[in-house]
C-alpha cells in the first residue's frame, strides 16, 4: 500500500468476520478509512470501521453501495 492517512480509503470484503475482520481491524488501526462488507451489513462490536450491506449476487445492494 502505497500511503497511510485520512485521504486513503480501503473497501474490505467479509468484514464481519475471520480474515476480513482482522484485516479491515488493522488497516482501520493505521490510519485508513475503511468501509467493510458483509451480507447482513451488521457492525462487529468496537469494529472502529464503517460496515455496509453487501450481496453481491443483489444487484441493487452493489448499485446503492456505489452510489
């Protein structure tokens, strides 16, 4: 990753659990904003990120999440 900071803005998928968790955790611990997905869009406790619904086989979540 090339830089660090309030400009820097990361998309992680499966945020709500396992792999995903820990990496959107620690990316939102140095400093990125981070915006996770999971398919129930529900926050992990003391996440410190952003969670957002996401199925991708929906294609109006995908429409609302980029819009």
């Amino acid at each position: 990753m090339a830089s660090s900071g309030k400009d820097s803005v990361v998309l992680v998928t499966g945020a709500s659990s396992g792999i995903g968790r820990a990496t959107a955790g620690r990316l939102a611990s140095a400093g990125y904003r981070v915006f996770g997905t999971s398919r129930n869009g529900t926050d992990p406790d003391g996440a410190g990120y952003e969670m957002v619904q996401l199925e991708l086989e929906k294609a109006q979540l995908l429409k609302r999440l980029l819009n």
